[in-house]
C-alpha cells in the first residue's frame, strides 16, 4: 500500500513573511555593492557639474584662486556669451563638424564591417591595422596630419601635384573655407575603426540562417541589406550615433593640436571656445557658460534619441 503525502507549496505570503532582519540585509548587501559606483558618479562627475554651473553665475577670476572671492553677478557671463559674435559661429561649426564627421564614420565604417563580415585570408591581419588610428592619441594623429596636410611642403599637396590633379597647392589649413573640411577629415580618419568594430560585431550577432533564407527567395544583395541587416542592426547603430556624437561633439585637441581655433575663428567650436574663454582669456565664468551648454546640448540629444530608439533596444534583446 502507498501512502502519498502531499506538501503544500510555499506561496507568496510564505516569501513576504520572511524574517525582517534577513530582507534589511538583503537590501545593505545591494547598496554594499551599488555604492562605489554611486560614490564614483558623485565625485567625479556630479561634484564637477554642480561646480560648473555655480561658476557659471560667478565672476570667477585667476586672483579668485588666491583670494576665495567669486562674487555673484547673475547672468552677466551668459548674456555676455550670447552677445558673443563667436559664439554663434562655433554654433554652426560645431554642427557642421559633428553632422559632417558621424556621417563619413558611420558609412565608411558599415561599409568596412560588411566587408570584413566576409571572412578571407589575412582579414584579422587587415583589421587589426585598421585599428590604429583608434588607438593612437589624438593630438599625435592632429600633429602627423598637420604635416601631412602642410601647404607647402604636405605629402598630400606633393601627392596631387605630381599627378596633376591639382595646379596649385591646396591651402588644407590655411583657408578659411578649407580649414573646418580639412578637420572633418581627419576625424573621420580617427572614428572609423571604432564605427568599424562596434558594427562589425553587431554583424556577427545577425544569424546565418536568415540570409540563406533570403538567398533562397531571390533577394537580392541590396534589398538583402536593407530588409535584414539594417532592421537587425538597428540597436547597434544607435548605440555607434549616439557615442559618435557624443565623442565628437566634444572635440578638443584635435582641433588644437591641428589648426588652432583657426585660421580667421573658422574651425572655431564650442569644445575650443570654452578653452579659449577658460585657459587664454581667462575668464572661466564664461567659458563655464560654454560648457554647461555643450553638456546640456549632449544630455538632450542622448535623451531624446535614446528615447525614439527604445523600442529598437527592446527588440534588440
């Protein structure tokens, strides 16, 4: 004969009236481990914000870090930002530059993941080299194409000359109209490998079988791309734009290093304007106007176009 004995299953309430003590412990044990990366944001990234915009409303000076003394005057650096000629100016190359170079980043650089999703001999070899200009600094890669880019005595002037391309040489970082082009490509230079490698990894996370199901119906290799690879990738571009912008909007030394806010003010932009305004000037209440806006300017879109794409990303999981 067999005795069956049937246990009850623990149910919610048997979970909710678990001892107090244990739950609080539980609950120390999650802030034991959030709090160094709270206490991180805090120091290094809160701190420095709120620091920024107080400094925003002060008349902050060199002799404030001798004597202490930043008085309060309102909103006399921001009006005296945006009375500023060359703040509208940095405006529109700043525009020009970050649209300019996400644009030549992304495409060259889904146009090498593609190719590079086709395995052939050595193509670990080749993309390793690709590489490089991710991982050289920013102000060596603004150095060595400032020579490359010379007038007069520039590879690339030399280059054209001698194939007759051109009659004259061309003035890269000397004219007003070609100097902000100039600086656009070579940051696209910089950024295609890190476009490159975050999409070529999105690449390899779109399964196989749906391009053979495709092949089997007769798409063809565009439309292939554009109803499979593009949909499927989607999450991934976003996250390349909205790192992209955020890198590039920022901008700083490789201006610096490469043509100096110039020539005329005309790759002047909001990253070399607060720098200009902080460290050459030396009126930090302003350029702390400039930067709170670049901040603000970088917050809104990440926002917004995070927002927009969050069906992608739940999709993407």
């Amino acid at each position: 004969m067999t005795v069956t004995t049937t246990v009850p299953a623990p149910s919610a309430e048997t979970h909710a009236s678990a001892p107090a003590p244990r739950r609080r412990r539980g609950s120390l044990m999650r802030w034991f481990f959030v709090a160094p990366a709270v206490l991180y944001m805090l120091v290094f990234f809160g701190y420095p914000l709120v620091r920024n915009v107080i400094m925003s409303f002060q008349h902050y000076t060199p002799r404030t870090f001798f004597t202490g003394e930043a008085p309060f005057n309102g909103f006399d650096n921001w009006s005296g930002v945006f009375s500023n000629p060359l703040f509208t100016s940095s405006i529109w190359h700043t525009l020009v530059f970050t649209i300019g170079s996400l644009i030549g980043q992304f495409v060259l650089g889904l146009a090498l993941a593609v190719f590079f999703a086709r395995r052939f001999r050595l193509s670990g070899f080749v993309r390793a080299v690709l590489l490089l200009p991710w991982l050289v600094p920013m102000v060596v890669s603004a150095v060595v194409w400032r020579k490359l880019l010379d007038q007069d005595t520039g590879v690339i002037n030399t280059l054209l000359m001698n194939t007759h391309l051109v009659d004259h040489p061309v003035p890269w970082l000397s004219s007003p109209t070609v100097a902000l082009l100039s600086a656009i490509l070579v940051n696209i230079w910089v950024g295609i490998p890190f476009n490159m490698v975050i999409l070529y990894g999105g690449l390899q996370e779109i399964p196989r079988e749906l391009y053979e199901a495709a092949s089997l119906d007769g798409a063809s290799a565009w439309r292939t791309f554009r109803n499979v690879t593009l949909p499927l990738l989607r999450p991934v571009i976003t996250v390349v734009l909205v790192l992209g912008f955020m890198s590039t909007v920022k901008i700083l030394d490789l201006i610096l290093a490469l043509t100096g806010g110039g020539p005329a003010d005309s790759t002047q932009t909001l990253g070399t304007l607060t720098y200009q305004m902080s460290f050459q000037q030396l009126d930090f209440g302003q350029g702390a106007v400039v930067g709170n806006i670049l901040i603000l300017v970088s917050a809104v879109f990440a926002v917004f176009y995070l927002r927009a794409n969050r069906s992608d990303f739940g999709q993407g999981k």
